[in-house]
C-alpha cells in the first residue's frame, strides 16, 4: 500500500486550464480572414530618361476603357454602366463573328484543343483619373476578369466539358493560350485641368 | 482500486473531467489550423471593396501588405485625416515605399525573391491617385505581382 501511493498520477485537472489558456492565446493573436483579391502582372519600369514608347498597336486590336472621376465609364468611346462592360469585353475578345471593327483573328495551333482562331492581339487598356475611387476600379478590373472567365468556362466546358477552374495544368494552359488576358493599366496620366463636373 | 471503488460508492458519481483537457485541445487545434497569425495592428481604416472574381492567395510567407486607408480615430491628430499608406506597423510615406519593398525581398530566400507578391490593402474610398503613385514605385521597384485585396461578394451580377 505504501509503496503504490508513492507512485500517484501527476494531477492533471489544471490540463484543462492550461488547455484553455492556450485557446485564448490562439484565439486572440490570430484572425480568421483569408485574403483574397484581383492579382496583376505591372509591367517593367522603363528605363531612366525614356519616354513611353507609342502604342503600335492596330486600332481594331485596342479596346479602351476610361474611368474619370466621378466614377463613370467611357468605353470604345460610348458611356457605359459598369454592368454592361462584362458582355461588351466578351463580345471584344472572342469577336464570334469577324467584325472588321473587333480584334483580329488569327489561327494557331494550340496543344490539346487543335486548331483555333483566336484574337492573339487585343488588349484591353484600363485608363484612370487621379480622382477615380478604388471601389470603381476595382468594380471594373473585376468586370473585365470575368469577362475572361467566362469566356475560358466556355470553352473549356466545349472542350473538356468542365469549368476552367476544374482543368488540370495542360488543359489550363491550353485553355489561357485561346484567351490570354490582356488587360494593361495604361501608365498614369496627369489631367491636371480636370475639375468635378467637366466630362 | 477495488478497495476506493468500494468506499466511495455513491448514488450520484461526479461528472468525469478527464476528457475535458482532450476536447479543449481538438478546439485549439482547430483554430491553429483554421487562423493565420494578425499580420499587422492596422493604423488606418481599410475596408476592402468587394468583387466576384477574386482567388485566394496561396502564399502568406511571400506576400508583403501595403495598407492605404484613413488613419484611424486616435491616430488623426498626429497624422491628418488624409488618406495614409502604412507599411508594417508604421505609417510611412510614398518615398519610403520603394526601399521598403527592396528591403523585404532582399531579406528572403534568394529562390523565393522573384515570387514575391505585393498585396495592396487599399481602402474602397481611396483615389485612384494614390494608388498609382503605389503603383509606379512598385514598378520602379521591380514588385511586379500584384494583388488588388477584395472580398468575395457573394451575390453574382447577372
């Protein structure tokens, strides 16, 4: 008897404190939120001393939205609602039917979906004013990423009857080479004369 | 054993606690699992805008945050109600932004320093102004990925 009381369990009612002591640590120190967002590729700085290099690009190939600051949108030159962009990006891109005033198309051959007309040299040009409000932006940016989105869940449900998101890396590829998105934020410019209410 | 069974027979034995420990550790481990460490203790307001399209960042350890937002209430009187950029925990000013960044990438792993990723937290009442001069000394900087942080909105435009 006496040499089993020697041998008595530790105690291990504070475990549960300790526990929960750890709990609260956690509990306060972290935050559940992931970050999400719109990622982007800026493209390289330009050497010292030189000017922006013209744009060489066929008209037809440029579709240019501009943000001013009131929040509105210039398209292709036509007011726009923000909710109307998705599908006038989508018409821009694929140009279903050759229109000479949409990009142009050239054939490629691209691994696993054969051959393909795509418009290989649109660019979608983003231009901003100074006093443009982040939300409007970033409510554009993400019009346009679905625009793209849409279009590559198309296609891919044609051709690998699945959403992009499901593809596995070729397919993915494959599917990126039919609609590279091509969206540049033109290099800032200063309106420096533009005040509220002048459009 | 036997013995203490025997003398402490009652009609109502104690609620055992022993697995108390066992559940409070499935709770802690959950959330270990689940949260990420606070980046940072914000000094300017930012509520992210909202968009449909965004993804998850994959990778927390190479993604550095520039903050662009109010300052908070008990920072205004040091530093204005003006829209502020923050880096790490201080407020900083556009011209430090660029060093900041060299600073960062030079401190990582020499493999990682081309993957990494400037997350600009901006407040969706910013102006866009701001956020190109962040833009531009990002460029300058060679930090060239980028991430615009939005939250998911959830009703999809149709």
């Amino acid at each position: 008897m006496g040499k089993k009381r020697k041998i008595s369990e530790i105690n291990s009612s504070s475990m549960a404190d300790i526990a929960f002591l750890l709990l609260i640590f956690f509990l306060v120190t972290t935050s559940m939120n992931t970050s999400t967002g719109l990622s982007r590729r800026l493209p390289a700085p330009l050497p010292p001393g030189m000017k922006v290099p013209p744009v060489d690009i066929n008209k037809r190939n440029i579709f240019i939205v501009k943000i001013n600051s009131q929040n509105q949108l210039l398209v292709q030159g036509e007011e726009m609602n923000v909710k109307d962009l998705r599908a006038k990006a989508k018409e821009f891109i694929k140009n279903e039917a050759n229109d000479p005033s949409l990009p142009v198309k050239t054939m490629v051959n691209i691994p696993l979906i054969g051959q393909i007309e795509i418009t290989k040299d649109h660019v979608i040009s983003l231009q901003n004013d100074v006093d443009t409000q982040y939300q409007a932006y970033i409510e554009v940016q993400n019009e346009l990423v679905a625009a793209y989105n849409e279009l590559r869940n198309e296609i891919a449900n044609e051709k690998f009857g699945k959403n992009f998101v499901d593809l596995d890396e070729k397919q993915s590829d494959a599917v990126q080479d039919v609609y590279p998105q091509k969206i540049s934020e033109a290099e800032p410019k200063n309106y420096g004369g533009v005040k509220d209410g002048q459009n | 054993m036997a013995k203490i069974r025997k003398d402490s027979e009652r009609e109502t034995p104690e609620l055992s606690t022993s697995s108390l420990p066992d559940i409070i550790f499935m709770f802690l481990f959950f959330f270990m699992a689940v949260t990420t460490m606070k980046e940072i203790t914000f000094k300017v307001r930012v509520s992210a805008p909202s968009a449909s399209e965004v993804q998850k960042l994959d990778n927390k350890s190479l993604t550095r945050y520039v903050y662009v937002g109010k300052p908070m209430d008990q920072y205004a009187k040091l530093f204005g109600s003006e829209t502020r950029i923050q880096l790490g925990d201080a407020f900083a000013d556009l011209g430090e932004l660029e060093s900041f960044v060299v600073n960062e990438r030079s401190a990582m792993n020499e493999d990682d320093q081309n993957l990494m990723t400037v997350s600009i937290k901006a407040d969706k009442d910013t102006k866009m102004g701001i956020v190109n001069d962040i833009k531009q000394s990002l460029r300058r900087a060679y930090a060239l990925k980028i991430v615009y942080t939005a939250n998911k909105t959830v009703v999809a435009a149709q």
